[in-house]
C-alpha cells in the first residue's frame, strides 16, 4: 500500500511521467494507469486491495435449492445426499437438482455432516437358505427392537412388523413387554387389517422361539396354524435378517432420542415415524422408490376361529395334553408345553419309525430308552437334526 500511495503521490506531482514512474516502480503502464483512475475515483480508499473472486458462478448452487437441502436434513437428520436430492426432484419439483456430491458438500459447510470412514464389511449380506422374497407379503420380518426407558420409567419394548420384499413397515407397537399374550394380541390386530404372509422371518428370541422341539413357541406354532411358514435366521447372525437391524437404527435415531414421557405419546411418535418412512423416504434398495409405492396388502384372510388342522389318512391323530405330553402305545412322549391342546399327527415310516408332524413340519420322531433308569426317561422324541448352514 505505501508503495502504490507513493506511486500515486509522485504521478500526481507532474514532475515525472507515467512511463518512467511505472518503470521505476516495475508495473506495467496498464497497473499505474488502473491506480490513478481508482484514486481519482474513490481517493486512497480506492488504492486498497480487492478481492479476485469473481460477482458471480455459473455453477453455483441457487440460495433458495440451498435453504431446502438445509431444511429436509433438519427435518431428516439421518438422511444423506441421495435421499435430499430425490426429495429435491419429487418432493420440490426441482427439475435439475444439484449432485449428491455437491449436497454433501453444502451439508458439510454447514455443519450438519462430517466425514468417516466406511466399516468394512465383516459379514455377508444374507444367507443362502433363506427365501428371496418375490413379491409383497412373501416374507415378513419381525423382531423386537432394544427396549429403552420412557420419561416416566416404564420399559417400552418396540414390536416392529416389515414386508421383506417392498420394505414397508407394517406395525411399530410400543409394548410394555415381550409377553406371549399382548404380542398375539397385537399380531391378530395386524393380519385383520393387512391379511397374512406366506412366510415370517424371525431371530431365536423370545417369544419368537423356544429351546423346544423344532424351536417352535407358543406364537410360532399359532403362526404355524395361520398357514404361515416360520424361518429361523442363524444363532447369533442379525446379518441374516440385515434390512430390518438398518431399519432398527433409523428407528432408534428419529423417533426414541429423547424417548417421550409415556407408551401412548411414544406410539403417536412411532407412528408419525411409519408414515414417513413408508411414503416420504426414498429407498436406495428400492431404486429411490417408497415401501408405499410397491406394497400391497395380503389376499390371505385371517382364521379367527383357529380351525384345526387336517392331517391324512396316513397319520394318527394326538391331542397334545396340558403338560405337554403325548401317549402312544402305553408311553408318554413330552412334546412341550408350545402344542399343549394342539392336535399332532404320528406317521410310521420307511425305516419302522413313528415320526412326529405338527401341520407340516416334522418335528421328530419317537424313540424308546431300553436302558432307562430312574433319571433317565423311557420314552423321549428325536427331534430333527437340522443341516448347518
């Protein structure tokens, strides 16, 4: 600056000539024209340093496209570039929406994301003996959510319901428990309205399962009565059931943190949640498509009045007793106390055994201990060994 005010001051003077000032001083006559010219203009005010940014951007990001990437991540904190840029084109009707790159790039400068790492993936995506669903209602998953305490103290268990195929949320109930009766109970609310599946995927969690024959519990083989077939994922694997954990986490982030002060303020929260994950939220599995957009529901109609079940002529029909027991040929066989009351069919087969089916699943066969003692049963079930996966 005290050069070009020098500069200035001796040009100014008349005594010398711009030409050999600007030589002196090693500018350009373009330079020592410019500063006399903003001098004139503005005086030393006009001599200070300006910025070289240019007015304006050919590619810059327009302020009102920028307020709404800023708004949706506000309103969806857990939602990334590729989501805001389909609300941006379907949601805002913006015809060319900025890149995901650049919406990351926005959502960086304004602090509302920061960069990590990617986890390698440590476990495989599915595994290869569970059924690829093909169409809506082929395959549900259902599992419980962490519990977590409410403002008032009481422990809510979130009961989640997901179609595999479409990923549509079919029931977030928050329950005080993972009792038997009040899941029955929120699952014969659920089929009366959304019909039923062929198949439900679940963990060897209670109620879900049991240590029993076949795995089977109480709700497993009333599933099993629906017509419904039961697929258990691998012990100690979530990543088998891996869509609904994901969508566990987006649960756990948007609608538990802060958890509200009761069960029926914590339900209208769940389900303000299901609405918006359902129809607003882009699924990239879905190819940007919502859960709404491919769900339908079930043709499949409830059995309020839990018909029986039909065996063929080839079995013999049993009624499980209250204990859980079953009597054949003067022994008695512990079933468990999951068919206690249901109707189980014995079949003899090919190699002389009498297996034991509930519906249509093979849950054993009967075996005799000629060596038993006074520990030691007479009279217990094989049950089935399954293949490992």
């Amino acid at each position: 600056m005290e050069e070009i005010n020098r500069f200035v001051i001796l040009a100014r003077s008349g005594r010398f000539t711009v030409t050999d000032l600007c030589e002196q001083f090693g500018i350009s006559r373009k330079t020592g024209y410019k500063h006399l010219e903003r001098y004139a203009a503005e005086g030393l005010v006009g001599l200070r340093p300006r910025s070289h940014r240019p007015h304006q951007f050919a590619h810059c990001t327009d302020k009102a496209v920028e307020s709404l990437i800023l708004a949706e991540r506000r309103l969806h904190h857990t939602w990334g570039p590729k989501k805001i840029q389909d609300m941006l084109l379907k949601k805002h009707a913006i015809e060319s929406p900025p890149a995901c790159s650049t919406i990351g790039e926005i959502l960086r400068r304004h602090g509302l994301s920061v960069r990590r790492r990617r986890r390698p993936g440590a476990y495989r995506a599915l595994n290869d003996d569970l059924t690829v669903p093909l169409q809506p209602n082929h395959v549900w998953t259902v599992d419980f959510k962490g519990w977590f305490p409410l403002g008032n103290g009481q422990r809510c268990d979130p009961l989640t319901v997901c179609d595999r195929y479409s990923h549509y949320v079919l029931a977030v109930r928050a329950q005080p428990d993972q009792q038997f009766t009040r899941t029955l109970r929120t699952f014969r609310a659920l089929m009366r309205q959304a019909g039923l599946p062929e198949i439900i995927r679940v963990d060897h969690g209670s109620p879900f399962a049991s240590i029993g024959l076949g795995r089977l519990s109480s709700l497993s083989v009333w599933w099993i009565e629906q017509g419904i077939e039961v697929e258990f994922t691998r012990p100690a694997s979530p990543q088998d059931n891996g869509s609904h954990e994901r969508m566990h986490r987006d649960l756990k982030a948007e609608a538990t943190h802060p958890p509200s002060t009761n069960l029926p303020a914590q339900q209208r929260r769940f389900e303000r949640w299901q609405y918006t994950y359902n129809h607003e939220r882009p699924h990239e599995s879905l190819d940007q498509q919502r859960p709404v957009e491919l769900y339908q529901p079930s043709t499949r109609r409830l059995n309020e009045y839990d018909k029986p079940i039909v065996y063929g002529t080839d079995f013999e029909v049993k009624e499980v007793s209250t204990s859980g027991h079953v009597a054949h040929e003067a022994k008695n066989y512990h079933v468990g106390e999951a068919f206690a009351h249901k109707c189980v069919g014995l079949r003899l087969n090919g190699d002389g055994q009498t297996e034991l089916h509930f519906a249509n699943v093979h849950l054993g066969h009967l075996a005799f201990d000629a060596e038993g003692g006074r520990f030691k049963p007479t009279a217990y079930i094989a049950p089935v060994r399954q293949p490992r996966p």
